[in-house]
C-alpha cells in the first residue's frame, strides 16, 4: 500500500522573505483560515518572480505556530494583518512570518528553485 499525503497549496506572486499564514478567510463572517483548517501533511509556498517552491512540514508548522501542550504558540509574535491587495469578496487576515524564523524554529523547510529541476 503507498502512503497518501495531504498538500496545502500557496502562491504569491513576490518573494518578500515571509510567509502569510492565513488566520483568518473571511474575517467579517468569522471563517477561520487555513492555518486552523487544513489537515496537511505539507505546506507548498511557491513565489512567482524567484521561481522558489518552499516545502514546509505543515504539522510542525502548526504545532510551532499554535502551542502544545503548556508551550506557547509563537504565530501570535506577529501581528495580525488583513490582506486586500486582490480583488476579493471576503477579507482575509493572517500573519506574516519571516521565513527565517521559521527555520530558526527548527521546523522542517526545503528550498526548490527552477534550476534544481535542471540538475
């Protein structure tokens, strides 16, 4: 029997060195975001300008982000921001995280580029 994995998809058009993770989907009706919701195994990052997929291991990611047990979640560092650069109905908020951070955390990130495909 093969091992079935669950992906979180994202896309941003600009790397900026963060990562947006997403509280909130629609804040004015209370709908929580991905961050809450998604039962991933794997968290995809891809930013369109550098052409670099970030592969993030999305149970450590949460379990950093939101605490276990009597540890503290670190996402709540970073202040809260809503996003409206694109044209959406709904408001989405979320966190914005440095990358850096996150790998500083010991949180399991690998690093593609386009020219790894060429190699």
């Amino acid at each position: 029997l093969s091992q079935q994995y669950g992906d979180e998809l994202k896309h941003e058009a600009k790397f900026t060195g963060n990562l947006f993770l997403e509280t909130w989907s629609n804040l004015p009706r209370r709908t929580l975001g991905w961050m809450y919701t998604s039962q991933a195994d794997w968290l995809f990052y891809f930013f369109a300008d550098t052409k670099e997929l970030f592969v993030i291991d999305f149970p450590a990611l949460w379990q950093w982000a939101f605490g276990v047990g009597e540890k503290d979640g670190a996402i709540y560092r970073y202040a809260e921001k809503t996003q409206n650069r694109n044209n959406q109905i709904n408001l989405t908020g979320g966190r914005v995280v440095p990358i850096i951070d996150i790998q500083a955390a010991r949180i399991p990130v690998k690093r593609y580029s386009a020219d790894d495909r060429r190699g």
